[in-house]
C-alpha cells in the first residue's frame, strides 16, 4: 500500500479545543470505555489497573510501557485492548538484527515499470506492539522517535503521516537484561505511562484456568478508530483550574531537586501528567479534573523519567518511593478567588 508523502510546504494551523464538554458527552464516553474494559478484562485476568492505565494513554494519545516478567500475558493484553478498540494492530519482534527500514518502510524497485515505490512496514497501523524494545540496537529503537512524537515517519527524505490514532504499546522484562540495550532517556520520555504488569493473584491465576481451558475467549469490538480519535477530542477539552496546574508543576519540580535524582521529570512529563488526570476525570465520567487525578496519574507519568544519581542506579524502588515523597510533601492549594 502506498501512501502519500507529507507536503511540507504546508503548513497546518493548531486546532484549538476550547468548547465545553457537555454532561451526555462524558457519561457517553465513561460507558463505552467501560465496556471496552469489560471485553479486555475477558480476556486478560489480572491487575485491573492495568487496563485503566493503557486506556489512560490512549485517551492522553500517549503511549504505554509494559514492564513484566515473562508469560504474564503482557502481548495477550495489548491483543485483546487492541481488539476491543476496533483498530487496526501490528507487531514488531524487536530483535538485535533489526534495522530502522524493518520498522518504517523502504523504497524498493519495481521491476515491471523500473520505477521505486515504497513498501510501508508495520509502523502504518493504529496500535503497534513492539515487543521486548530493549532487544534492539538504540539506532533501530530511534526509528520509533519520531513516530510517536509527531505521529510520522521519514523515509528517504520524504515525510509520511501515520494513522490516526496512533498508539505505541512496547514491552520489556526488567529482569532479563542479558544481550539487551537500554533505552535511550529520549526515548523513555516518549512514553506517558510506564506500566507493571505483574503475577495474578491465586484467585486470578484459577479464574484463568477456567476462562482459559478450552479455548481462548475473544473480546467483543466495542469502538472503531474514528470513535478511539473522538474519545481523545473530549479528553482534550477537558476542564483543568490553574491550581491544579500549579500541583502538577510543584510534583515535577520536586523531582529536579531531590539528593537521589541527578535529572529530574521534563517539562515533557509536566504536560503529560496534566493529559494523563485529564484522561482519569473521563474514566470517571468528570468533565474537570480533581488534584486525586493528578495523585493518580503521578506514579506511571513520572517515575519512569527519573535519572537517578550514579550510588541509586539500578534499584527498580528508588524511583517510586521518590515520587511517593513527593506526593507526601507538596501539597495541594486551592487558588483564593478574588472577592
């Protein structure tokens, strides 16, 4: 399938989302997605945050970081969301002799007119599942920069757009580290959420035998990608007072002067910790976001950011119980309005 360069003499104006977010809109939006996490949690039997974390990405169009063991059905889980989603899936086995083109795409020559015409790779989907990320070079693992700042990719100096929505759900196994690179801060930035995908309780894990036994369930299509891309419109234009900026702003600074962190959160994961609370207010059917959204989203947005002084590098804990301070500390102020 060809697709279209990218003009880049044209240039397109932002699209400001101003309008306000009627009541029947949001409880419309709570339901559905409601459902989508029913037909996910049929097929993935697990921490049920889990899911509302990655429908947190896709409602912030962020992208998600399944950190597991394996076997703990990390792949089944981005199967079955992107099944309930009604969008269009590929996966890429990250591997170290993987290379940028395997990713994007190249041109290749036509040998019945002698002309080059480009053959897409799996990077033109909706939800793309790279799996074990760090098993790749940084080089091959770049390739994925671009796509999921700008939603596009370059391939031979030409500019493509990507479909819309575009979600990038990657996987790695925080234990298993041999013959492994480790992803680049840029990249890592490029994450909204990291997410921990661990063992099912004893309950969980008989429930799934059962669920499991014959044959695997199949969840039931719920949206279609233009409805996935209307859901992110109502997230956008969700209601967020300056004080609540303002505790967003502090939990971040907080990180830049903490004695274990030599780099703490970007202004990248400020704005993306306002995107995340914004898509928790419409989990929850709200119209407005509440300091408990931010509080919610702090873990999966920030800690994950962190680049911790050289004595604390390593410990998968320093960086949560960092953030935990931070919550603990910086308080809430509710703006005084003017008389």
């Amino acid at each position: 399938m060809y697709h279209q360069p990218v003009d880049d003499t044209v240039t397109k104006e932002p699209q400001l989302l101003t309008q306000a977010i009627a009541i029947t809109e949001i409880e419309s939006a709570r339901e559905r997605l409601a459902e989508v996490r029913r037909q996910v949690s049929t097929v993935y039997i697990g921490d049920p945050s889990v899911i509302d974390s990655m429908l947190v990405a896709l409602l912030a169009q962020g992208h998600a970081l399944l950190e597991g063991v394996p076997g703990v059905a990390k792949t089944t889980l981005v199967k079955a969301m992107a099944g309930a989603l009604g969008c269009s899936m590929r996966r890429i086995q990250f591997t170290p002799d993987l290379l940028p083109a395997d990713i994007t795409g190249t041109y290749v020559l036509n040998p019945k007119d002698g002309n080059f015409s480009l053959r897409s790779g799996p990077i033109f989907t909706n939800v793309l599942l790279a799996d074990e990320i760090n098993r790749a070079p940084a080089k091959t693992q770049s390739a994925l920069l671009e796509a999921m700042q700008e939603r596009q990719v370059t391939i031979e100096g030409n500019r493509f757009e990507l479909p819309n929505p575009f979600f990038v759900m990657a996987t790695q196994n925080p234990i298993d580290l041999d013959g492994t690179y480790p992803l680049p801060e840029a990249q890592i930035d490029r994450f909204l959420v990291r997410i921990g995908v661990g063992y099912p309780t004893p309950e969980q894990e008989l429930q799934m035998l059962k669920q499991h036994n014959v044959a695997s369930p199949e969840p039931q299509t719920i949206l279609n990608a233009p409805e996935v891309t209307s859901l992110q419109s109502v997230t956008a234009r969700v209601h967020v007072e300056e004080d609540v900026c303002d505790y967003a702003v502090r939990l971040v600074g907080f990180t830049r002067h903490h004695a274990k962190v030599s780099l703490g959160a970007s202004p990248r994961a400020t704005l993306s910790l306002l995107r995340a609370a914004k898509a928790s207010a419409v989990l929850h059917g709200r119209p407005y976001t509440t300091p408990d959204d931010i509080r919610a989203a702090a873990p999966s947005v920030l800690a994950h950011r962190l680049i911790l002084a050289p004595e604390f590098d390593g410990d998968p804990d320093t960086a949560s119980s960092i953030i935990n301070e931070a919550l603990s500390h910086v308080s809430y102020r509710r703006a005084v309005q003017p008389a």
